[in-house]
C-alpha cells in the first residue's frame, strides 16, 4: 500500500492531508500562512511544523512514498520538517497554478484568476513549461484585488471614517468586533506589531464580505473595485498573450473571491462583456488535492469519476460558495 502526502502552503494557510492508493484519508493538518512576502522565516517554519505534527498525530508512517508540494515558500522548510518525522520516497513539487487549475476544474489548459492572501492571473498549457503570468509582484508592487489589498482599502477607508474626510463604514464596527480592540488606535498595534502584516491585512477580507451583505456602501465599492481590477489583468493577458477561444476558460481561486457574490460578479460581467464564449466559473476543490488528483489522472481514469471520488473522499476540501 502506498501512502501520499499532499500538501499546499501559501500566504494564508498551509493544508495538508495524508492518504494511501485507495484514496482513504489517514490525517489531515492546517495551519498559517508560509508565504514569506506575507511572514517571516520563522513563522513559515513554526506553520509547517505545527500543521505536519496534525497530519501525523497518532504516528507518522515509517516512510511516505510519494510528497505532493504546492507551496508558495522556502519549499526546503517543508521538506526539512516532513524528514524530521518521516522518509520520503519521492517529492513531486506542482506549481501553483497548474495545480490549481487541476484542482478547480480537473483541467489542465485555461486561465486561472487567484485572489487570496496576494493575487495573480496565469495562462496554463499543458504543452508550455512556462505559464504566462499578469501580477504576483507581492503586496507592495502589486497583489491589486488579493485579500490584502482588500483589507488594506478597507483598513484605510475605516481611518478615512473615522477622521472624517472620509465616509463612514460599518467595517470599523466589524473590525472592533472580530479583533476585540478598546479603542480604534489599538488597529496600528494589531497591525504593525504582528509577525505577518500583510496576511493580518487579509484578514479583513471577509469582515469586508460581511459588511457587503448589510450594503455598506463602503465594503460594496471596495469589493466592486476588486473583481473589477482583476478583469482588467485576466483581458490584460488575454490579449497580451493572444490567447485563442478554446482556452478561454477561466477558473477563480483564492478566499478572496469568497468574500461576497459581488466580486466574483462583476470580474464575470466585465469578462463576458469583452468575451461572450469565455467561461467563469468558480473552482471545486481546494488546492490541497491536486495531489490525489494527479494520482488518478496519472491512472488514466475519467475526470467524471476523479471529481464523484474526491468529493466523496475528501468532502472538507469541497469549496462551498
């Protein structure tokens, strides 16, 4: 029996589940964010370590065969911890974006639109080694429409509220909720005393979501403004990049687009409104079972039969919207 470890790290969280050939789940662990334009060195480390010591809490298997790695961070860090419990046979590393296309529509050929902790559009084909990209250039350069610069907008419009130059926002209101503060100066010690800024930013994300559902007007421009700016990259490289109809497929990803419907919304309208034959669509899975994914596909059995085995396998990384 074959046992498989997959795993994917990025600047929000790190998943990572254990399984054998019959696909049976054996352990499962989550923790923070590795991505270290978003954390710190250390911090990555302590995730990895903390979220292995999950997957492996009865007791890590004598050896693992096979190691699926989607991680967007010091990958050494991930392999220096998983040998510390345990052999590895084999480490398969899958890049990000292909894996997440495989895991968000089991495809292999389209677009994918990742608005998490940072944000980036890629053009994946199977018969290119390099994926064309528009953005990934971090939180400071770039990231425009990622959680980050959501809870950046909305961190900023709360301040611009509450000084009055700028319209006030039910998100100040949230925010003191969620994060228990006592008065509105303690938000520049949560924030800036924190060992990871950018991801605690991010965090705002779906406190943004939340004050949309009550129309905040505020939290709906700022959500609007999101899907709108991440239309304009994915037209960006479809153009750039001349990308024919048959691939027009794109797939979104990332908790950003979680946040509330009108993001997702308004990115699909402004595609649609270019490109009538593109399709939209919103992804399946989490990253996290690219891994078993691959497995199967690598047997050659139907894309039909892999997604009714995953969902009933692994129903926790069923993306619920």
């Amino acid at each position: 029996m074959s046992i498989i470890l997959s795993v994917d790290g990025g600047g929000s969280k790190i998943n990572a589940i254990l399984f054998d050939d019959k696909f049976r789940l054996l352990g499962a662990g989550k923790s923070g964010g590795v991505n270290t334009n978003s954390t710190t060195l250390e911090d990555c480390r302590n995730n990895v370590a903390d979220c292995l010591n999950q997957v492996f809490r009865e007791r890590p298997p004598a050896a693992i065969d096979r190691l699926y790695a989607v991680f967007v961070g010091p990958i050494n860090v991930l392999f220096e911890e998983v040998e510390k419990l345990t052999t590895v046979k084999e480490k398969i590393r899958l890049n990000e974006a292909r894996a997440g296309l495989l895991a968000g529509a089991l495809k292999k050929n389209g677009i994918l639109a990742i608005a998490g902790t940072g944000s980036d559009i890629f053009y994946i084909r199977e018969d290119r080694e390099k994926n064309e990209v528009v953005g990934a250039w971090g939180p400071i350069l770039g990231d425009q429409g990622s959680g980050t610069w959501i809870g950046q907008k909305a961190l900023r419009a709360v301040v611009a509220g509450i000084e009055g130059w700028g319209e006030p926002t039910m998100i100040r209101e949230i925010i003191h909720r969620e994060w228990k503060l006592k008065n509105d100066w303690d938000m520049v010690n949560i924030i800036h005393k924190s060992p990871a800024p950018f991801r605690k930013a991010a965090s705002v994300t779906p406190m943004v979501g939340e004050a949309a559902a009550a129309n905040d007007p505020v939290a709906i421009r700022i959500l609007k403004e999101a899907g709108t700016i991440l239309a304009v990259q994915t037209d960006c490289l479809i153009r750039r990049e001349k990308i024919p109809e048959e691939y027009l497929d794109v797939v979104c990803c990332g908790g950003a687009w979680k946040s509330h419907p009108i993001m997702f919304d308004t990115f699909k309208a402004r595609l649609k409104g270019k490109y009538p034959a593109i399709t939209v669509v919103k992804p399946w899975f989490e990253h996290v079972l690219a891994g078993p994914a691959q497995e199967m596909l690598n047997r050659q059995i139907p894309a039909g039969r892999v997604k009714n085995t995953l969902e009933k396998c692994f129903p926790e990384y069923v993306i619920k919207w």
